[in-house]
C-alpha cells in the first residue's frame, strides 16, 4: 500500500477530491477502495 493511500484510509476516507494536474495518474487508488470523485486543475 502507499504512504498516500494509507494516511487517506487512517483518516476515514473513502471518497476524495484531489488537487493536480495528473488525474490519470491517481487510478491505482481505486484499488485501495478509496474513489476519487474529481480532481481540480492546478493550473
């Protein structure tokens, strides 16, 4: 598992927004049950 994945699931979460440029780059975290429910440019 890693470090990100771990620290997010610790803290109860299981549905997430994230902040990057890279979305596609975030789909392994569906294997850790965690679902991201968009992402949000930072440029």
């Amino acid at each position: 598992m890693t470090v990100s994945a771990q620290i997010i699931l610790d803290l109860g979460l299981k549905r997430i927004t994230v902040l990057t440029d890279h979305p596609t780059e975030l789909v392994g975290m569906a294997g850790y049950g965690i679902e991201i429910a968009g992402h949000i440019p930072l440029f």
